[in-house]
C-alpha cells in the first residue's frame, strides 16, 4: 500500500483549511492529504518540480480540490494548466469556493472543472457538503486508471 | 409652379399660346376667304357691268341696225314710188327724189353692211340686200332711161319686165328678216344678260351676305380675344400682386441676380436682415459687402461659395450656414441659412439665381443651448451609471468577502461546541449558542443582501412563462417547512405571463414562504394564489390567513432590512419583500399589500409590458 497523497487541497485561507480537514475528518477522509497554500505550489506538486521535484508522476492524486481565489498563481489557472497536460487532465478536479460568480461557473466549466461547489456559510451545511463530495469523488466514483503504472 | 384658378382654367383650354395659334389661324382663314369672297364680288360685278356695257353696245347697234334697216326699206319704198311715179308722170321731181333715195342707198346699205357684220347670217342677208338692190338699181336705172329716152311706154314696158316688184317684195322681205333676225337676238342677248344679271345678283347678295357674316364672326373672335386678353391681364395683374405681396410680407429674405450677378431682386426682408444692397455688385464684393464670414465668425465667407453665387454657376445649395455683421456691429453675430436653387427658362438656359435665407441666429443659440444641456446631461449619466456600478461592485464584494470569516465563525464554533462543549456549563454553551446563531442570521442577510444586489446587475429575460407551473415547484419545494401541519393550498387558475422564470420564481418563493411562516400559529393554514381585477389591469395575488400586519406599518414592509414582527417571534431577514419588490418593479409593474393584524395578509402585483423601474411612492426606500 502506497503512501500516496490521494486527496491535493489547493487553499490559502488557513482557517478554511483547517474547516475543510475538520469537515473531511468527519467523514474519514483525511488520511492522505496534501494542502498546499498558492497556484504556484499546487503547480510544483502536480507537475513534480520545484519544491515538490522528488516527488513521482505516478503519485498524482485522485481528487483536488481547489479554491479559486490564490495568491500567485489563482485558481483558474491551475485548473487550465491540469486539464491542458494529457497525464493530469484525468484527475477529477473540483472547485471549492466561496464565489459563486456565474463568470467562475463559466470559466470554470469551460476549462473543463468537474465539479464546483460554493462553500455554504453554515458549518454544518459545509460538512454535509464537503462529505458528499469526497464521498462521491474517492468512493463512488471509479478513477481513470493511473496511466504511469500502465506504462511502468 | 404658381397654380391658381385661372391658371387652372386656362390650362384645360389649352395654353394661351397654343389657342392663339389656333385662332389666328382661323382669324386670318376668316378673314382672307372674306376678302376673298368680296373681291370675287367686285370681280363679278366689274365682269357684269362690262356685259352689260357690252350689252347696252349690242343694244344700240341693233337699234342702228333696226334704223338702217328701216332707212333702207324707206329708200327702197321710196326708190320705187319714186321711179314708178317717173315712168308715170315723166316729171323732174320724181327722178330727183329717185336719184336722192338713191344716192343714200350705198351708204345705209355699206352702214347695214357694216352693222350685220358680226353674224354670218345676218351678213349673208346684207349681201343678198346689196346685192338684190344693185339688181333693183340697175333695172331702174334702164327703167328710168328707157322713159327718159324713149317715152311712157318704154318705160312701163321696162317696169314690167323688171319685175321691179318682186325684186322690192323680195328685197323687203329679206329686209324683214333682217329686221325680225336682229330683234330675235337681241331679245336672245337680252334675256342671257337679264338672267346673268340675276345670277350676279345672286352670287353677289350670297357673297356679300356670307363675308358679312365671316366678318361679323372674325369681330366676334377678336371681340372675345380682346375680352380674354383683358382678363387674362387682370388675372396676371392680380397674381403679380399676390406674390408682390407675398415677397414683401415674407419673414425671410428672397434675393434674386441674373447670371452676370445683378440684383432681379430684393425684398423687404432681405433688405432688412442683410441691409441695403446696391444693385449693381459684382458678385466678388457681396461677402465684403454684405459682411458674410464662415461659420466661425471670423474667416470672411469665399464670395464665389456664396450659395446665391454658387447658384449662378448652376448649383442647388440647402441650409448653407454663415454669420453676418451689420454695419455698425462690432463682429459677426447674427446667423443666416441659406437656400439657394438656379434658375432656368423653359428651354434649360441658366437665368439667373434665387437665395431665400431667414436669420437663425435665435435657432442657434437655442440650439447651442440643447447641445449644452445635453453635454450636461450625459456627464451626468456617465456619472451616475459610475457610481451605479461602483455600487453594485461594492455591495457584491462586500457580501463575498464577508462569507470566508463568516463561515470560519460558524464553522469553529459549531466545533468548539461539538468538541469542547462537554467542558463549557450551560451558560458557556448558550453563549456559543448565540454566537452561532448570530453567524447564521448574517450569512442569511448576506445571501439575501447578495440576492437583492445581483438582481440589479441581471438583465431581464422575458418569455411566456406558465406561472402556474412556479407556484407548484415552489409548494413542492417548501413541504419541508410546512412539515405537518394542516396547510390548505388554493391555487386559482394562473394565466401566462410575459416574464423572466427565474426571478418569478424566486416572487413566489419569497411571498409563499412568507406565507407558510406567518400561518404557522394558525390550526388550519389557507394559502390562497390567484388573479384578481380585470381586463386590463389584472394583478396576481398571494393571500393567506396568518398573523397579517397592521396597515398603519404598510410602508415599511418593502423596506430593506424592515420588519414587522420580532426575530423571536418569526425569523427573517427584512429582505425578502424588498427582492419581490425589486423584481416586480423590474418587470415594469407594482406590488402592494393589504392586511390585519390578526386576520391574514395579501400582497398583489401586477407586471408591466415594457420593462423598467416605475414611479416609486415616497413610502418606500431606495432599493439597494
């Protein structure tokens, strides 16, 4: 059993940070998470360079959830980049967010988001929320198969 | 072109020129076959006066003739009783009358010759006279000779064998003729003259009358002419004072030159927005004498783009602008707008020109002013649409970024109190409480606030709309709230209507949601939606029998934040109504509600065809 991250949380915030760990602790998610605090670090650990270069390709996460608004390099940014490269564009990417601006909706869609939801102010409608989501995406939902391994 | 009545007129009897060709014509036609008619008159009659001339000759030469005839039937008669008295009686006096008689015979008979001499007959009548009275003068003469030689009885012998009678029967007799012929042709030449006569007379009394008559008619014509012609004079005369008239009352001044650019004309008016004008100036000195300048009040006017100059080469210039400057002012102030149109004869020849130009100065000026407030007021626009934005911006970032710390608030103290609530005492955890509580009413406020601002920045999308269809949705949706309890739905038959779905929906989400939560106090909810009013003026309604309001408070209900009940009694934010309101005010129409306190309470509104934010009444306040 790998010690892979599985789950990549792209956020700057860190009391939304630590609500969001709090929400997937509640629905046992939490083991293998990676936050990462801006656009640019997201990038280094998905593209496995910078300060994340020891990492492997063949490591890449099964979910990120990624907040919009970052510093550095934002959130729509980091969505083209991921859905631009061959190898990540399968991973399910789903914007975490509080906007709810139907210029994101858009954006965010036509650079082919999977999934968007707008975090609700109330916490529990927030853990409800974050835990149907990971639920859905880790559980419900089958990956495409990692295409490192596929080619060794 | 000059249409008056008489005009008109004159066109349908074809145009004077065209009638006086004609007319002359036939005047002159009239006139020459008159002419015509009476010197063939004065012909005939010479004619006829010369045949009766000549007939009056034939006359007279007959009479001659008959004269001679009877002197020569005297001398015969009187040859013979003359000779016969000689043989007789042998007596002087006899042979002198015989020989007198005698030698009258050859003259009257040459005479009768003579006179006989123009018809054949009659001349061969004269010859056999002649000659039957030589024959007779010839036996007489032997008859006289033989009595004068040889006695009585020779001579009575002679006379007897002469046939002196018979020769004188004969000779008579042809002399008769003669005589009887001469008068039968004169009496035939008599009667062709009397009847030519007659026919001349004819002729000459029918000519006559019918000149006349041509005559009478040709001054009937130049009669009429004469009248038309006077009063097409008069008409001309009063059309001319007409426009004399028009020109010199006219507000705007009318200028015309002739090619060479002498003033034709110069009305009034002209006079007095231009100031006198001297005929004769070449068109190169009218801008210097006029003080003509370009628009900008400075630059003189080029004298040949005058549009009455302009005009005179051929051109057709419309509301040509220019400023002139009155002897005596000090710049060009007063503005002018000049038409100016060339003028051709019929066959397309330039004439000359016509400028007809009136002072604008006071249109400019008015219009500068418009231009001005215009100016004004979309700086004014452009400003308030600024500020608009800006306000929409802000109020949306605002209520943005507030939901990231808000949420924190609510989400640690929910944890805290899932966590650390054991070790808290009551007070401790209803302190929490609060917090919480309070997290969750401004996030409600924010969304509602966030809700109400977008509405402002969304265009509205109009389409037929089964509203009908939203309220269900909406009842449907708000079963959770009503959770239980007896609700009885009354939902009347809704007609389609022209709006945008999504905010209609969120109308009746809003009011039926207000409805649902003020009945809660009530056994048995009645939730009533319908239309009421008519034709036009039908307006949607949402009644139902809960607490209702006060009317006293009826203002304040669309008021953002405004409420009508404590917190404690019934939740709520205070925007709700204030977004319905927004909405309805969107779509062009009005909200209002009635109710009582106790009773129930009902909103109606109505939306309008064209879109837009209507009156708004001073009760109500700006919505955000």
């Amino acid at each position: 059993m790998r010690d892979a991250v599985e789950i990549l949380l792209v956020e700057d915030n860190p009391a939304d940070i630590e609500l969001t760990l709090l929400a997937l602790q509640a629905h046992k998610l939490a083991n293998r998470i990676c936050v990462v605090r801006d656009g640019e670090e997201a990038l280094d650990f998905l593209f496995c360079r910078g300060t994340h270069s020891q990492r492997k390709p063949y490591e890449a996460p099964r979910l990120v959830l990624l907040d919009l608004k970052l510093p550095k390099v934002n959130g729509l940014e980091v969505l083209k980049e991921i859905k631009n490269d061959p190898h990540l564009r399968t991973i399910p990417v789903v914007a975490l967010t509080s906007s709810k601006e139907e210029r994101d909706l858009i954006e965010s869609y036509q650079l082919g988001v999977n999934s968007y939801i707008q975090k609700p102010v109330d916490f529990d409608q927030f853990r409800k929320v974050v835990g149907q989501a990971g639920l859905y995406w880790m559980v419900v939902n089958h990956p495409a198969p990692p295409a490192g391994e596929e080619q060794g | 072109m000059f249409s008056s009545v008489p005009e008109r007129r004159a066109a349908v009897r074809g145009t004077p020129d065209q009638r006086a060709g004609l007319s002359t014509r036939a005047l002159l036609a009239s006139f020459v076959v008159a002419l015509g008619i009476i010197a063939g008159i004065h012909l005939l009659s010479q004619v006829n006066s010369r045949m009766l001339a000549e007939n009056q000759e034939k006359v007279e030469h007959t009479l001659e003739l008959l004269q001679v005839v009877n002197s020569v039937r005297y001398l015969v008669v009187e040859m013979r009783a003359a000779s016969n008295g000689y043989v007789i009686a042998g007596e002087d006096i006899y042979l002198a009358s015989y020989y007198g008689a005698q030698s009258q015979l050859d003259p009257a008979v040459s005479r009768l010759r003579g006179l006989a001499a123009d018809n054949p007959q009659q001349q061969q009548r004269c010859d056999q006279v002649g000659q039957l009275l030589s024959t007779y003068v010839q036996d007489r003469g032997y008859v006289i000779s033989e009595r004068k030689l040889r006695g009585a009885e020779a001579g009575t012998s002679a006379l007897r064998s002469t046939k002196g009678r018979q020769q004188v029967e004969s000779i008579l007799r042809l002399l008769s003729d003669i005589d009887e012929e001469e008068q039968l042709l004169l009496a035939e030449r008599t009667r062709k003259v009397q009847s030519a006569s007659v026919r001349f007379t004819l002729i000459s009394w029918t000519g006559g009358s019918v000149s006349v008559a041509l005559l009478l008619v040709v001054f009937y014509c130049l009669w009429r002419e004469n009248a038309l012609r006077a009063q097409a004079e008069s008409e001309l005369r009063s059309s001319r004072a007409l426009l004399e008239s028009i020109l010199n009352s006219m507000g705007d001044g009318v200028v015309a030159a002739d090619p060479e650019g002498r003033f034709t004309l110069f009305n009034p008016a002209a006079e007095q927005i231009l100031g006198r004008g001297a005929s004769a100036i070449p068109p190169q000195q009218w801008t210097e004498q006029f003080g003509v300048y370009l628009p900008d009040g400075v630059t003189p006017y080029p004298a040949e783009q005058l549009p009455l100059a302009r005009a005179l080469r051929g051109a057709s210039v419309d509301c040509a602008e220019m400023r002139i400057r009155r002897s005596g002012e000090a710049s060009a102030v007063h503005w002018l707008s000049v038409t100016a149109r060339p003028m051709h004869d019929v066959e397309g020849r330039l004439t000359g020109g016509v400028a007809v130009f009136g002072n604008v100065t006071d249109r400019k000026r008015a219009e500068e002013e418009i231009r001005n407030l215009n100016h004004e007021l979309e700086a004014r626009l452009a400003d308030l649409r600024a500020s608009n934005q800006e306000l929409e911006a802000f109020t949306y970032s605002v209520s943005h970024d507030l939901r990231a710390p808000l949420r924190q608030v609510h989400g640690f103290s929910k944890v805290i109190a899932e966590q650390y609530g054991s070790k808290l005492d009551a007070q401790g955890q209803h302190y929490l409480g609060r917090i919480e509580q309070g997290a969750a009413q401004m996030g409600r406020l924010i969304d509602d606030l966030l809700n109400l601002s977008r509405l402002g920045r969304q265009p509205l999308r109009r389409q037929p709309t089964q509203i009908a269809a939203l309220v269900h949705e909406v009842r449907t949706e708000l079963e959770s709230e009503i959770n239980g309890r007896t609700v009885e739905w009354r939902i009347l038959s809704l007609p389609p209507v022209d709006c945008d779905p999504g905010l209609m929906k969120q109308v009746f989400a809003n009011l039926l949601a207000n409805s649902v939560k003020y009945t809660r106090p009530r056994e048995r909810a009645l939730i009533e939606v319908g239309v009421s009013g008519c034709n036009g003026d039908q307006a949607i309604f949402v009644r139902d029998n809960g607490v209702g309001f006060s009317m006293k408070y009826a203002g304040k209900l669309f008021g953002v934040f405004q409420r009508l009940h404590r917190a404690d009694e019934f939740e709520g934010t205070g925007v709700g109504l204030a977004t319905v309101q927004r909405i309805v005010h969107k779509h062009g129409g009005r909200i209002w509600a009635d109710g009582e306190e106790g009773k129930g309470a009902t909103f109606s509104f109505t939306l309008g065809k064209q879109d837009g934010e209507p009156q708004q009444p001073a009760t109500e306040e700006a919505a955000l």
